[in-house]
C-alpha cells in the first residue's frame, strides 16, 4: 500500500458521502455536511480511488507517493 495524498476540494464537495459510504475508514463528514479525510491510510488504495471517482462532482483529488495524480486523471 503506497502512501497517499488525498485531497477534498471543500467549495465543490456537495456532501453526497458516497466517499464515506464506499471507504468509512478514510472519509467522513464533517460538522458543515463536506466530506474530509480522518485516516489516509484506513484502506487499500483501490478503494480510496474508487471513492474518489465515486464522487459526483469530482471533488477528491488522490496523488500517490512519486507524486503521480491518480484521480482525477490529469489533463493532457
């Protein structure tokens, strides 16, 4: 398991939780109803790019260690 950076972008997370509902162990939702990372490492990473994508409004952004975005997939 590489060590992930992940990112919620709080002005375009709506608070669907579908983040929380596919990896509980990495997100959850805070006071105001936006999604934000309580454990990085609280999954395997195919789950916590699933939840990414699981997002509606893209609004997790994941980075693995040699700094290569996973999710979204970066612009070309």
């Amino acid at each position: 398991m590489a060590k992930l950076s992940i990112t919620v972008n709080k002005t375009r997370c709506i608070g669907s939780g579908d983040c929380v509902e596919t990896a509980p162990a990495v997100f959850q939702l805070d006071d105001e109803g936006k999604s934000e990372v309580v454990n990085a490492s609280g999954a395997d990473d195919s789950i916590i790019v699933s939840a990414a994508r699981s997002c509606p409004v893209k609004a997790i952004t994941v980075v693995d260690e040699a700094g290569v975005q996973l999710f979204p997939p970066p612009k070309k």
